[in-house]
C-alpha cells in the first residue's frame, strides 16, 4: 500500500530521528526559532546545520533548507513512508500501525539499521499534523530513550520554503551515543538534499 498525503495516511520519512523541546530545543506555536539559520547561505542554496548537546548523554540537530517549492508540495514527499528506504540512508521500512483523533494523529513503526555492527532496530512513533505548516514527532516504543522533534514547513515569500528540521535524541541501549551523532552528521544533507531534489522534481 502506497501512502498518500490524505489525513488518514500521512508518514514521515525519517521520524525516527526527528526530535525536540523537552528535552532542551525551545519551540514555539507560531515558529521555530531561527537565529541560528545563516541566510545567506541558505539562499545561496546550501544546505544549514547546527549541532550541540551533551556528547555522552544527550545530543541536538537543527537542519535547514530554501526549497522552490510551496509547502504543500514538500509535505508529499514527507508524507509518503513507503517511499523514504529510497532516498533515506539506514531506513529499512516503515509502516502505519494506527490512525488516531480523525486523521490529526498517527503511530508508525519504523525499522533502522544504524551501523553494520548493530542489529537492525525497530521502533514505534507518533506523529502529530497541523497541515501544512507542522509535524510534531514522539517516541513511543523501542530502544531510544528519548525520541521528540519537530518539522517545520515555512513559506519564504518570492522564494519557496525553508524546511527546517529540529530535534533532541538521548539513545538507549544498545545504542552507542557516537553512533547516532554522527550518522545524523553525516546523512541530514543527504536527506534535505533529495527531498529538495523531489521537490523540484516535481509530480
């Protein structure tokens, strides 16, 4: 079955590594917090990181990207969970367990093979929508301790979207903290960078 942006039928591509405030990214209702985003740069059409955290127990991503596309457009391609072992580094599948609260809600269960020495992982969460400027992302089940985040869909008048990307991760056993601070080092502009690619792409 193929996933479709309907309320009944939403997925996050990689929302097992997305992200945030409780655990020390401030958010906000009406936005994220964007003084770390170098403009210039993000215009120029790079792709913009920000790390920091605790390196033992606890680490934090910001990502952002200047997509020529309008929101509902990127919410498709982020929507659509089936398709995101084709483009995503590490993710096996994913598969829509439950639908919840008319369509605002979703459970996911998500499979990752992280680094060859580590078996593959599967973990359970919750993604919350508010069409399409939003996807708020919460563990539920499986080996991370803490898993919460947020994607952000902000139209950026005369050109396009800024996708942005935040999030907290605090990993559980058997699960090494160098492991996941540096895959995500390495695969977020991999990530951003195909899903602006589809984004031009187009239908």
């Amino acid at each position: 079955m193929r996933l479709r942006s309907s309320p009944a039928s939403r997925a996050l591509l990689i929302g097992g590594l997305a992200l945030l405030a409780p655990l020390g990214i401030a958010a906000s209702a009406d936005g994220p917090d964007l003084t770390w985003v170098d403009s210039a740069r993000l215009e120029a059409g790079e792709i913009v990181l920000s790390f920091g955290g605790s390196a033992r127990f606890q680490g934090q991503i910001r990502a952002a990207v200047l997509i020529d596309a309008v929101p509902q457009r990127i919410w498709r391609i982020l929507a659509d969970c089936e398709s995101a072992p084709e483009y995503v580094p590490h993710v096996l599948s994913c598969r829509l367990l439950e639908t919840l609260e008319g369509g605002s809600a979703q459970l996911f269960e998500q499979q990752v093979k992280l680094v060859w020495f580590l078996p593959a992982l599967e973990h359970v969460f919750r993604l919350d929508y508010q069409p399409y400027s939003r996807i708020d992302v919460r563990r539920v089940s499986g080996p991370f301790e803490a898993l919460e985040g947020i994607w952000w869909l902000l139209p950026d008048e005369g050109r396009g979207t800024r996708l942005v990307y935040e999030l907290t991760f605090r990993p559980g056993l058997p699960i090494p903290m160098f492991v996941v601070g540096a895959t995500l080092k390495r695969d977020m502009p991999v990530i951003l960078g195909a899903i602006r690619e589809r984004a031009l792409a187009g239908d």
